[in-house]
C-alpha cells in the first residue's frame, strides 16, 4: 500500500491554508501547512514532502520564489501553485517556471485532489 | 472637375440636433472659414477695385484731355479766322471814311462806286450808308429807301460815335434776312464827324460754325453776349433765341470746360469770345462724343475686374474650405486619439482598482469556500443527528454562492487586466460567449433570443483579448439597448475574404436614421440623449483600427442593424 501523499501548503491566509489542510487530511492526505514562504523553506529542512502547494502572492517571499529555492534543493518535489487571478496566464506562467500544474481560489477539493496525487505520483517516481 | 465636385462643408450645413453638424462644435469651424474668406477676399480684391478704380480715373482723365486739346484748337482758329473776318471789314470801312471827304461820300454816285469797289474786294456786304454828325443818314447804297433816315437816337449811333467803331447783333431786316451791321466814325480835316455803316450777311457767321466739322450728336454755333443764339443750332435754342447752355464769363483765349445739363448729364462745352465783337463761338460735345472710346474701355475694365473677382472668389471659397476642412479632420483625429488615450487610462485606473477589489474579496471567498468545505466533510463524517439534511443543503447553498461570487471576480480580474495590448490565439467564439457572460443576465430579464451563428474552420485570431472583449461588449450592449424586450440579436462568426474573419452582430431593434448613420463612430455623438457619453463607438471603432481591423454598419429604420467587425487573420492560420 502506497504511503500517505505528503503535501505542504503555503499561504499567507491562515484560515484558508489551515481549512484546506484539514480537509486534505479528512482525505487521507498528510497535509502542513505554513503562512510564509520562509517557514516553508524552514519545513522543507525539517522533512521531505511529495507535493508542495504554493499560493502565488503572499507577502515578503513570493511564490514563484520560493519555488525556484525548493526547486533548488530538491529539484523533484513537484509544485502545485494556488493563484487568485481569473486567467491561466500566472498558472501556465508558474508552469513554464517548473510548476507541475495550478489551481484557482477558490479551490475546489476534488480538482485539487486530483492533481495532488497526479504530482506526487511525479515526485515518487522522480526519486 | 473642382467645382462639379464642390459641396457645402459640414460645418456650413443646416442646424441639426443630431447630425453633429451646424452644432456648436461646428461654430469654431464655421468663424475660422468666414474669418478667412473674408480676410483673404479684402486682401485680393481691394488692390484690385483700388487699382481698377484708378485706372478708370486716370483713363478717363487722359481720353478727356485728348478730346480737349483738338477741340481748343479749332476753336483758336475759328476765333482767329472770324476776327480776321470782322477785322478786314471794319478796315475797309475805315480806309473808305479815311480816303475820301464827307461831302464825297454824300454823294450818291460816289458812294455807289465805293460801294462796287469794297463789294468786289470784301465780299459780304449788302449795303453801304453815310450818316453825318446829326444822325441823318446823308447817302445809301442797299436794297431799301434809307437814305434822309436820320439815326440820332438810335443806340448803335452813340455807341460808334464813343467808341469809334460798331459790331452789332445779328437782326433780321426789312428783308427778313438775317444780318449785322458794322460802322466806323470818322473826324475830317475839317472836324466834321461822320459815321459809315455797312451791314454784313449772317449767313457767313454761321459758316464758321460750321467749320468746326463736328459729329451730329455735337453742336456748334455763336451766341452774343446775353446768349441770344447768332446762327442756328442743331439742338440748343431757336435762331435768335435765348441758347439752352450758358455763356461762360469773358476770356481772352478759347476755353473747353465740363458741364452738367438740366438732367445732371455731362457735357464739354467750349467756347471763344470773338474780339471786336458781341459774338461768342462755342462749341457743345456730348458725352458719347467724348467718352465713346472712354465708355468701352471701362466696359473691358469693369468686366476684368468682375471675372477676376468672381474666379478670386471661388478660389478663395474653395481654399479656405478645403483648409478648414482639413483642420477639422485634423482636430477630429487628435480628439479621437486623446479620447483614446483618456479612456483607456481611465479604463486601466477602473482596472486597477477592480482587480484589486477582486483580489482582496478572492481570498476571503476562498476561505468561506474551504470552511463551507470543512463544514460538508465534517457533516458527513459524523453519522445522522437532527436536521443533518437541512445542514447538508445550506452549506451546499452556500458553496454555490462562493461559485457565482468567484465566477464574477475571475472575470473582474481577467477582464481588468488586460489594458495593454497582448496579442494571443483567441477564438472568436469563446471569446464572444465570454462578453455574453457579462451581459447574460439582461438577456434573462429582457427576454433576448442570443443565437450564434459560427461558419466551420473559421480559425483563431492572434489579436488582444481585453481590448476584443471591450469591443465586443459595447457593440452587443448597444444592440440589446436597440431591441424591445423579447427582441433578438445574433452573432455570426465567418470567413471575409483570404485573411479575415468577420463578426456580425445583427439586432431586429428600431434601427439608425442614414443621417446618424454617417456620424455613428464620431466622437460624443450619441442618440441616447443623456444616457450616453458618445464615447463608446468611437473607442470601438479606434480599437478595431489599433487592433488592424475594419468596422462597419448596416442600418435601417423599424428593421434593425448589423455592426460588422473584420480581424485580420495570419495567412498561416487559413
């Protein structure tokens, strides 16, 4: 049996990264979740992670950022980005960047689900 | 050809509320082409009426002095001539009185023999008589029985008898022949005074008149000093009647002068006084004598300066109003392009701050989401319990809300932040549903049928996507605000040619007047009275133009319109 998928969330809106997890562990999902750019590169330090969920605009280090750090010390953990904006331009711009794929606020659990597992499936089989 | 073609400019034409023209925005227009018109019509023509005018003067001043000068000096040698005529008689008498005694010439056969000898030298003579110091007339040589009449009285008789010497007035005679007399006193060796008299035939007076050879409207005679007409005249008085022109005051040289008749009209008049004499010659030019050579040539001048005025006039027209012309098309443009700039700039602030106001609600949406979301699994993982049923369907009610809520915002954002021209693949389809998303909610409520007709292959555009949408939205808003409730507006996307595709956006709604027709895409024009900016087409219209499109309109009135937008398509795409 396939080990938990571990995911890390990063958002600079508490209530929704927190809430988001929560439901991602409902779903058997080994879910963090961190508000800043800089306390995800501190988690991704302390452990290892399938599948980082990264929201694009957050305040001081920003998504794209903290994407090409992560990218930088584990260059297949695969990212999801989380963007507000109504057009696939910033997510398709993130994928260009290495994103694995993207989602809209507000998510929806089920395409996000989805795509969770599609990534780290991608990450597993990286390694 | 330039005038063929010639038709009143717009901001000349006839006041309409509607048409744009004859508006105020016209009036600027209209002052700046009278200004001109007027300016440069006192610059061509007043040089030209002033020279015209002083050519004309200076012409008639010239011709009247060459008329003058042949005059004055026919007349300066009929004086001379007449005085030489009056002159060698009076001598004749005089030599006659000087070379014989008184009693000789009291003798009647003596005098009849002077009489033949002065006749055969000085013609003219029709008698001859001797009147002594008493006024009797001593002898006669003459076709009447004057010979004992005595002269004591009469005023001529005081008059040669003072002055030494007599011309006097014609007269007709017992004959009814006019004539004059001439008479000459004389002191003899031993002091007895004696008068001879003579009288001369008029009709050799009138023949120096005659000579002057005039034209027949012109007129010569003589006059005495009081103006009683001395020889006939063609159209100035009866013979030895007062003359109809005036006898001007005495000069010893022959005059020519301007006069004005009773019926103000001009006339040369010249004139001669004769010395030794009461007889004035004078000699009367009417104006076509004068100035028939002067009429014509003022007849060319005027008429130059009519044709040139008239072809300076519709230069200056046709100048001015192309050059207004032009500054207006100009004007019209640079207003466009600074309404472009303008709404587009205001267009990216109203941007701005939608996506910013769409970002900060996005976030608080998604966090109702996710906790609505918690709220489900939460529910469905804790078996049954009261009322779970109605919770179920309340958070569903809510999640619904977020979705209609995001779906807004998404198109707040997409549609904000695309102010500045992106080309990118567009499929004209999609993109037309998406401006309908905008407006699908009025379609609901009015009830408008929205049909799109889409043509197979027609390919994708690389054009921009905001700027598309913002195209798009105005023209399908208008066609919703033509249609009555229950109307219909459909969409057409289909191939125009090689490298165009053309979006018709045809409504069934009242329809535009031809005059609106052609005024549609200007700037601040508008049929919706205070509703609309007049703005909205003209954005359009600039936009289809930035974007290397055309657009075009079909309307008729009760029957509906059709806007017609082309995009180019590049040539690999067909």
């Amino acid at each position: 049996m396939m080990d938990k998928l571990r995911v890390l969330l990063v958002d600079d809106e508490e209530e929704l990264v927190f809430t988001l997890a929560e439901r991602l562990k409902i779903r058997g999902v080994d879910a963090q979740a961190v508000t800043s750019g800089k306390a995800a590169l501190e988690a991704i330090e302390q452990r290892s992670f399938d599948v980082i969920l990264l929201d694009v605009k957050m305040p001081g280090l920003g998504g794209l950022d903290v994407m090409k750090r992560i990218k930088a010390r584990d260059r297949k953990v695969q990212v999801i980005l989380i963007t507000g904006h109504g057009s696939a331009e910033d997510g398709a711009q993130g994928m260009q960047s290495g994103a694995f794929d993207y989602v809209m606020k507000p998510i929806n659990i089920n395409d996000l689900l989805t795509k969770l597992q599609a990534a780290g499936q991608a990450t597993r089989e990286g390694r | 050809m330039i005038l063929g073609d010639f038709k009143l400019p717009g901001f000349l034409g006839a006041k309409s509320e509607e048409s744009g023209d004859g508006t105020e925005a016209s009036l600027p227009y209209r002052r700046l082409w009278k200004t001109s018109v007027i300016l440069t019509a006192l610059v061509s023509l007043v040089p030209l009426i002033f020279m015209t005018v002083i050519n004309i003067f200076q012409y008639q001043r010239a011709l009247t002095a060459e008329m003058e000068h042949p005059t004055t000096l026919l007349l300066s040698n009929n004086k001379r001539s007449l005085e030489f005529f009056i002159a060698e008689r009076l001598s004749a008498l005089r030599l006659v009185v000087r070379t014989h005694t008184a009693d000789q010439l009291c003798d009647q056969q003596n005098l009849e023999r002077v009489f033949r000898n002065v006749n055969d030298s000085f013609s003219g003579f029709v008698d001859l008589g001797l009147i002594t110091a008493d006024g009797t007339q001593c002898s006669y040589v003459g076709p009447y029985r004057l010979q004992g009449k005595n002269y004591h009285d009469a005023d001529w008789f005081h008059e040669v008898t003072a002055r030494g010497e007599y011309v006097s007035d014609v007269f007709m005679g017992y004959r009814d022949v006019p004539h004059f007399a001439i008479a000459v006193r004389h002191e003899d060796a031993a002091g007895r005074l004696i008068v001879l008299r003579a009288t001369v035939g008029a009709d050799l007076l009138a023949q120096y008149a005659i000579s002057l050879d005039l034209k027949p409207t012109s007129d010569a005679f003589i006059v005495n000093s009081r103006g009683i007409l001395q020889t006939p005249s063609r159209s100035h008085g009866e013979f030895l009647k007062k003359a109809t022109v005036p006898v001007p005051p005495y000069r010893s040289e022959s005059q020519v002068t301007e006069q004005v008749d009773t019926d103000g009209r001009r006339y040369m008049l010249g004139y001669a006084y004769i010395d030794r004499s009461p007889f004035v010659l004078m000699v009367v030019k009417r104006p076509e004598d004068i100035l028939g050579k002067w009429l014509t040539l003022r007849g060319d001048l005027l008429g130059f300066l009519a044709v040139s005025a008239v072809l300076i006039l519709i230069v200056i027209l046709w100048s001015s109003t192309a050059m207004v012309n032009q500054l207006k098309e100009a004007d019209k443009k640079r207003a466009q392009i600074l309404h472009n700039i303008e709404y587009t700039s205001k267009m990216a602030s109203i941007g701005r701050l939608a996506a910013g106001v769409a970002h900060e609600i996005n976030n608080p949406l998604a966090i109702i989401n996710e906790k609505a979301g918690l709220l489900t699994d939460l529910v469905e993982m804790s078996g049954e319990f009261p009322r779970r049923g109605e919770v179920l369907e309340i958070v569903r009610s809510i999640e619904k809300s977020v979705e209609r809520c995001s779906t807004i915002t998404h198109r707040l954002l997409g549609f904000a932040k695309r102010m500045d021209l992106r080309t990118e693949s567009i499929r004209l389809e999609e993109l037309l549903k998406e401006v309908l998303g905008f407006l699908g909610k009025e379609a609901n409520y009015r009830n408008i049928t929205v049909e799109f007709h889409v043509q197979e292959g027609v390919p994708a555009i690389e054009s921009d996507r905001g700027q598309l949408q913002q195209v798009f939205l105005n023209i399908i808003n208008n066609a919703f605000a033509a249609v009555q409730d229950g109307g219909r507006v459909d969409l057409f996307v289909e191939r125009a040619g090689d490298h165009e595709v053309a979006v018709k956006i045809q409504d069934n709604g009242h329809g535009i007047s031809k005059e609106n027709l052609k005024h549609i895409f200007e700037p601040f024009f508008t049929t919706k009275k205070e509703y609309g900016t007049g703005l909205g087409l003209s954005i359009t219209y600039g936009i289809v133009e930035k974007l290397g499109g055309r657009i075009e309109v079909e309307s008729e009135v009760g029957r509906g319109t059709t806007f017609t937008v082309r995009l180019p398509v590049p040539a690999t795409k067909f």
